[in-house]
C-alpha cells in the first residue's frame, strides 16, 4: 500500500516521543486523526493517549471494519486510549463525547498482542468504573472545601458580631460603622456563593454539565432518592454522562458483576452496547443484564453454553422487545431439550413463539444444538416470514420445519 504524504509525515512525527511536547502544542485539528492512526499503526501507546486526551473533536471511532491484512490494535494502545479517556474527563482541551469502540476486538488467538473481546469488555467497565470513582473523589473534595468555607464564614461573622457587641456599649458611631462592616461581609459571603454556584448559562465548553450537574444532583436528588433507587431513567444518566462509549460486550460468568457494577449507576461515561454476546451465565442473569442496558443501540444478542431451558428462554425473549434496532438473535447450546414430555413444555413453547413474534426487527435467528424434533414449526410460526433461519444442528430439522 502506497502512503500518502500526510501519513509518511504523521509516521515520522508520532515516531519520537520526546519531541511530543513541541508539536502537541501546535498541531491543527486536522491532522489529528493521521496522527492517531499512525500511532496505532506503528505503537506508539504514549502518543495515543496524549491525543486522545486532547481530541479535538466531539466523535472518536476507532473500530470499524478492519481491511485485508491490517492488523488489529495493540493491546497496550488500546489500554492507552482507555486511559487517556478518563483523563480527558478533566482536560479543558478535550471535546470528545462519543467514543465508538465497535469492532475493535480481535477474536484471532493467533495474533499477538492483541485485545479479545472478553478482555476489552473488561478494561471497558473497569474504565467506566474508574472514572466513576474520580468524579465520587471530587464530589467529596467539593464538597469538603465547601464545609471549610461555611465554617471560616461562620467563624469571621461571629467575631464581627461579639467585636459590634463590645464597641456598641461604648460608642454608638463606631457601632453603626460595625454595623456597615457586617453587612459588608455578609454581602462579599453572598457574592462568593455565588461564585461557588453558577448558573447554567454562565458555563460553556463541552465540560459544561460536570460540575453544575453534580451540584444539582447533591443538592436536588437528596430528597428523591429513597424513591428512585430502583429504576433509574436515561433523564437521570443525561444529566451526569460526558462520554457515551460504544462497543461489543463479551460478558460471562467472570466479568458479570463487573460489567453489571458498570451499567448500575450513572457516572461521566456511559456504555452502550452494539453486539452482546453472552456465555455460562443463568437466565436471571441474563435479564438482569438486558434490564441495564440502553434500548437503542442494541443489534445482536448470541447467547452461548448458558442451560436456559424452556422456561428460561420464555422469560428471556419478552425482555428483548423493547430493543427497537435488534435484527439477530443467536443461541448455540443453550440446552433447550424439549424430546422428553415435562409438565407446561407446550406452554413454553407457546411462550417462547410468541416471545419470537415480539421481535419485529429481526431478521436473522441461528440455533444450534437445541434439540426440538417436531416443535420447531411452533416455535417459529410467527417468524418464518422475513427471517434467515440457521439450524445446523437441530434434529429433524428438513422433516419438521418449513424450509
């Protein structure tokens, strides 16, 4: 492949970092995404997270669909890009808010240093998970600077009030001037509230909701959330994310408390997930997941080696109604064995068919190995229409089914 100018440039220029404090400070915003793509291309993991931490921009997709022969990002970029977001949370300079990371896992064991899709679900959340903890840091901070200052205005107006007490026996002039230095103080205490809170339209930026945000939600939230723990809506995410972040999540039964912990509670960054691909998890799990996850970005769920049964199945499928853009549903090994006759199996499969026919975007169902000779026609009688069906291993799939 023949490179342009630009990129043999961004090549030389990423190659040295010690040269990176002369450019950074100069570089146009238009060429920072030849500069980003050679630092990825070459490693250069220090050079990618000075970028990102200065994006320019308010979209950042670094996953995509790879070309013949190019290589995946490094892991230690990919760890360094993560970074670099969470510091950016912070950095005047950064103007990124939405980060699509979709595509970027390598599920190619051969190639080294590369990021899986398990390991990336995980730096993901932890990155999440991170940021949360900092923003609770300044919370406290603010909040402990705030209580000095209360109390060092506390202090100063009492010992204006016993010093006008003492004077004000004596003299009654130097009493009123007293007087006038009270009302001094209290005003300059007034003006510095007001410091402390600005209003909306005093803050600009792309960092304009982080610290005007987080003073409404201490300050009006305290009386709502007894009420409100439960379920918390996408108003309530608004008003504290900076950063949504886009991906694929591969989550089993080791990463599930982390990425559950991840999608729970609002925090500066918000994870939105394109393609889930779950293993070895219960079915209550797996709603519990689907019940975290935001309704609109969601194309895909493939469920793996996780004993769902009948039943789980039919609680599952009304739970991904509500996903509007989900086209593809995966079950491989899911021991879905309906051979032998058990008490409500037909109901189920009622369920679970009806359950199918709620899924009105999609457009491709795989099933593997479910093991229902004979029922297959039921269990798809609403979606046979406008749907590729894949069955590779299901019994008596060319006698039982419509084809």
């Amino acid at each position: 492949m023949v490179l342009s100018l630009v990129n043999l440039c961004a090549r030389e220029v990423v190659s040295d970092h010690s040269s990176s404090p002369c450019w950074l400070s100069c570089v146009p915003r238009e060429l920072y995404r030849a500069l980003l793509d050679a630092a990825f291309t070459h490693c250069r993991p220090l050079a990618v997270g000075e970028l990102v931490q200065r994006w320019p921009e308010r979209t950042l997709n670094i996953g995509g669909s790879r070309k013949a022969g190019e290589c995946p990002p490094n892991r230690l970029c990919v760890q360094a890009l993560l970074l670099a977001v969470v510091r950016g949370l912070t950095d005047k300079r950064c103007c990124l808010q939405m980060l699509d990371l979709s595509g970027l896992q390598c599920e190619n064991g051969r190639v080294e240093d590369s990021m899986g899709g398990w390991s990336l679900s995980v730096a993901l959340c932890s990155m999440v998970l991170q940021a949360r903890a900092a923003a609770s840091r300044a919370h406290r901070r603010d909040g402990e600077r705030e209580r000095k200052r209360g109390l060092e205005a506390e202090r100063n107006r009492g010992t204006i009030k016993r010093d006008r007490g003492k004077v004000g026996c004596g003299n009654s002039g130097e009493g009123s001037q007293r007087g006038q230095g009270v009302e001094e103080v209290e005003k300059m205490e007034c003006k510095t509230n007001e410091r402390m809170f600005p209003g909306d339209e005093s803050v600009k930026g792309v960092r304009r909701r982080m610290e005007i945000q987080r003073r409404k939600t201490l300050s009006e939230g305290k009386s709502n959330t007894s009420s409100n723990n439960s379920t918390i809506s996408d108003q309530d995410w608004d008003e504290v994310v900076v950063v949504h972040v886009r991906a694929d999540l591969f989550v089993n039964s080791r990463s599930w408390e982390r990425v559950r912990d991840a999608l729970s509670q609002p925090g500066p960054l918000r994870l939105h997930c394109r393609y889930l691909r779950v293993e070895e998890l219960s079915a209550p799990s797996i709603a519990c997941l689907l019940g975290l996850l935001p309704q609109q970005n969601l194309l895909g769920v493939d469920i793996r080696y996780s004993s769902l049964g009948a039943s789980g199945l039919a609680m599952l499928l009304p739970l991904l109604a509500p996903f509007p853009q989900l086209h593809s549903l995966r079950l491989h090994y899911c021991n879905l064995d309906v051979q032998r006759t058990q008490p409500g199996q037909q109901g189920a499969l009622q369920d679970m068919s009806k359950g199918l026919g709620s899924l009105k975007k999609l457009n491709r169902l795989c099933l593997t190995a479910l093991r229902l000779p004979g029922h297959l026609r039921l269990l798809l009688r609403y979606r046979l229409n406008n749907c590729y069906l894949s069955c590779p291993l299901i019994h008596s799939y060319n006698t039982h089914t419509l084809h």
